[in-house]
C-alpha cells in the first residue's frame, strides 16, 4: 500500500489515464477526488471503484474556471480532510494546421492545459504549504518537449506546463512539496483514437518499443511520482513514451 493514508485530486479522472490513475492510486489505499468535467461519467466511474470498495468521490470540475476548481478543492478538504497529492492531468486537444488554427482552438487548449494547471496548483497549494508536504504532478507530452504537426496550442501548453514544474520545484521544494511532471508518448486512449490512422501508424514508427502505450502505464509514473519511494525526486519530467525521447 504505497499511497495509504493518503488524499488525492486527479484531474480529468473521468476518462482515459486519469481513470486508470484514480483506480492504481485507490488500489494503493489512496483516497481519490475524481475531479473531471463530465458529471454523468465521472459518477460512473466513481460508482464503479466504489463498488470495487474504494473511497472515492466525484467532482464536477471545469479545471479552466478559478471559481469551480477552489470550491472543488475546498470541497475535498471538508470531505477528506486534507489534500497530500494533486494529479494536473486534465487535457483537450484541437488540432489544426497553424495556417488554420482558429484563435479559440488556441485559446481553448491553453485555457484547460495550461491556465487549468495553475488555478488547480495554486487552489491546493494553501492546504500543502500548512502541512510542509505534498506533491504536485502534472501532464506534459511529447509533443510539449518535441513539438508536433498540427498542435500549436497543445504543445506550447504542455511545454508551458514543463516550466511551471521546474518553476515550483525551485519555489517549493524547501516547503516539502515535490514537483514533478509526466511526458506520456502516444497512449491508446479516447485522445488517441481521434487521430487519423495514417497518423496513429506514423506515431508507432517513431517509438522504439513499437506500440502505442495504456493508460496504466502513465498512471504506473504518477503511482511513483506520488510515493515516498520519490521524495527525493524533484523537478523532473519523466518520459514515459515506449523510448521516443532519449
Ligand atoms: N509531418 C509532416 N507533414 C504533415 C504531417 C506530419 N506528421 N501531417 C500532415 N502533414 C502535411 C500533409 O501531408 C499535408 O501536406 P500538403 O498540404 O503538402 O498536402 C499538410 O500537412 C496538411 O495535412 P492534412 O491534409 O492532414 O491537413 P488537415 O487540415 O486536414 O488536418 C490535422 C490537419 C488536423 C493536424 C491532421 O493532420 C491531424 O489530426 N493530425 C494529427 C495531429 C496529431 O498528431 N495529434 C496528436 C493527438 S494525440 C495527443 O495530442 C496526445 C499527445 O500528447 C501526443
Ligand atoms: P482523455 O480525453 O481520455 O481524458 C481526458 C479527461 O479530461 C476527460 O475525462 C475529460 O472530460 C477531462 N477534461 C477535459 N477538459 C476538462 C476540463 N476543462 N476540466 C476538467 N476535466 C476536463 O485523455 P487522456 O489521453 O487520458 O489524457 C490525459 C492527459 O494526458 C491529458 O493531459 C493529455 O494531454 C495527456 N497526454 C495524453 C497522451 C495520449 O497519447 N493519450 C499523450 C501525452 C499526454
């Protein structure tokens, strides 16, 4: 039980990686927040781990608002206790060549991916700071660190979220909170699946161990990144993308 005791928010928790993290973090004796914007969803899915005996809730969230993430946190607090572990991994995409990359598309990505990191961080960050511990983990991507065809706004906010972590692992370190981000490859998840399939066969060519990764995978990095086993582990951007990155 790597997580007992331990209070967690997973953003975008409904779906995809940051499902599979709300199930490997309550498997370790976590108490998770779902906190995801699709209410009927994330009800499911917090339903379906509580039938499984975990001690899980939802909130419904839209991580881009300031108001809903401190009313979400604050909620958390009076329900839980306390927050120890913040998971930023909520993210859209909107792709599009930047000769036709509308303004909202852009403004949308950096809207959730990037402003909803802060207002997430900043919201929990109180509660962390009174304690003297907590660990923040937040979702980069490939395509932050490397760019890619067709994601302006997403890679620019995933890049944005690798400098706001090496930022707050300088700020925060000497108040016992770790700070660490995540840089999934391509992961088979409902993001994934919106790609064309002459892209989806590109991506696997770039990757070494030649296959897509799952969601566990991901959520196997975060399980790390939210133990003690990485207390002394700080500011990193861990590549977890099958050997894209090296
Ligand atoms: N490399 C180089 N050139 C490329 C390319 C690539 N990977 N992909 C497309 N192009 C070229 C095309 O060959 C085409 O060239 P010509 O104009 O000379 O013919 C031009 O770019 C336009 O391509 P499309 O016809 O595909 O343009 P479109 O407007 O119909 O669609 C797009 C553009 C929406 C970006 C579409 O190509 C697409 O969806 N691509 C996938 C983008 C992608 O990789 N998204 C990752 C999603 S998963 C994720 O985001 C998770 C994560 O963190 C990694
Ligand atoms: P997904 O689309 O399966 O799940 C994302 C979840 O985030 C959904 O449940 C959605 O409702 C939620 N969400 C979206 N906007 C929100 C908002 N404004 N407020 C609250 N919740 C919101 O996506 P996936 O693949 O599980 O992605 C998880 C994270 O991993 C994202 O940050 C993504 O950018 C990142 N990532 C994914 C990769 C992949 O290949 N799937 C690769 C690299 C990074």
């Amino acid at each position: 039980m790597r997580l007992e005791g331990k209070v967690a928010i997973i953003t975008g928790a409904a779906n995809g990686i940051g499902f599979a993290a709300a199930e490997t973090f309550a498997k370790e004796g976590a108490t998770v927040a779902l906190a995801d914007y699709q209410a009927d969803l994330g009800e499911s899915k917090a339903q379906l781990l509580r039938d499984k005996g975990y001690n899980v809730n939802f909130y419904q969230v839209n991580v881009a608002d300031r108001k809903s993430i401190d009313e979400m946190a604050k909620a958390v607090e009076e329900d839980f206790g306390t927050i120890d572990i913040l998971v930023n991994n909520a993210g859209i995409t909107r792709d599009g060549m930047l000769a036709k990359l509308t303004p909202a598309d852009f403004q949308a990505v950096i809207d959730v991916n990037l402003t909803g990191v802060f207002h997430c961080t900043q919201a929990v960050l109180p509660i962390m700071l009174a304690k003297g511990k907590g660990k923040i983990i937040s979702t980069s991507s490939v395509s932050g660190v490397n760019g890619n065809v067709g994601q302006t706004n997403y890679a620019a906010a995933k890049a944005g979220v690798i400098g706001m972590t090496k930022t707050w692992a300088k700020e925060l370190g000497r108040k016992g909170i770790n700070v660490n981000a995540v840089a999934p490859g391509f992961i088979e998840t409902a993001m994934t699946a919106a790609v064309p399939d002459k892209v989806i066969g590109q991506m696997k060519m770039m990757v070494p161990l030649g296959k897509l990764g799952k969601p566990e995978d991901i959520a196997n990095a975060y399980l790390f990144l939210a133990s003690s086993e990485a207390d002394y582990v700080n500011g990193v951007v861990l590549h977890v993308d099958g050997g894209i990155m090296m």
